[in-house]
C-alpha cells in the first residue's frame, strides 16, 4: 500500500493483515555529488514502487527517510530510530530499509529492521520496458528474504 489516503484508509480497515513497512532511504548531495544522489533516489523509488505492487496488501510504503549525506550520521541514526519506535507503537512486526547507499551497511547492526541495499542502476538512458525488466528480476530476487523474514515471527 502507498501513503496515499485511499490506501491509508484500506490500511486501517486491514491493519492484523498489514504488519510491513518499506522505509526508502535518500542521501541529499549537492555540489559533485548531486547527480549520483538524484540517480539512487530514482532507482530506489522506481524499485520501491514495484515492490509494493507485488505485496500489496501486506506492507505499506513508507515516504523516503531523507536526509543530508554531509550530515553527522549520528544526527541520522536518531532520527531513523524514533520512526523505527513510532512504526514499532502502531504494530509494524517488519521494517525494510531500501537504499544505493552503500555506507548504511556498515551502520546495518544500529538498525532494527532489515536492511537491503541495492547499487543503483542508471535509468536515464533505459527504455520503459528495460527499466521494468531490470525492476521485475530485482524483485523477484527479494522475494525469498521478504518471505523468510515474514516466516520467521
């Protein structure tokens, strides 16, 4: 489900079925890196949305964690935390965090949920149709982890 109001509201008719959420995560550049950080934001969006037209009905997509990449990650782990806590307060059994940051691996073991990290791939040259296939065999990789994930509570 999308953080859209229609969906929302199935969401809260449904909430026992729905107990995953897809948190994107975005690294703001400027300057050098301006282009690779709306690049990644783009991958990661385009994916994101495949994925929750694959599991709707049991997960919602959450709107981007965006942050400063320059910013202390400290500052960024504690902001990241109190949406984990909030998720956690309204009954979310799951948390993904999906993100082409590749420095968000070594910060894997302060999160509490899963983290997947995907190198991004460049969309701008890609026709629609490469730009689905490519997202199709990405989700499909995934559905195992979602699926054991699920299974293991």
């Amino acid at each position: 489900m999308k953080w859209i109001s229609q969906d929302i509201n199935t969401y809260l008719t449904a909430k026992e079925y729905i107990d995953t959420a897809i948190i994107p995560l975005y690294s703001i550049s400027f300057g050098e890196e301006i282009i690779q950080s709306a690049e990644n934001a783009e991958f990661i969006t385009l994916f994101t949305s495949y994925l929750e037209r694959q599991f709707t009905g049991r997960l919602v997509l959450i709107p981007p964690f965006t942050y400063l990449k320059n910013e202390k990650y400290e500052d960024t782990i504690n902001n990241i935390k109190n949406w984990e806590a909030a998720l956690v307060k309204n009954e979310f059994k799951h948390i993904f965090y999906i993100t082409s940051e590749s420095e968000w691996k070594s910060e894997e073991a302060l999160l509490n949920g899963t983290l997947i990290w995907l190198p991004s791939l460049p969309l701008k040259n890609m026709s629609e149709t490469q730009k689905i296939s490519i997202m199709d065999s990405q989700v499909k990789q995934l559905l195992n982890l979602f699926e054991k994930k699920w299974y293991e509570n």
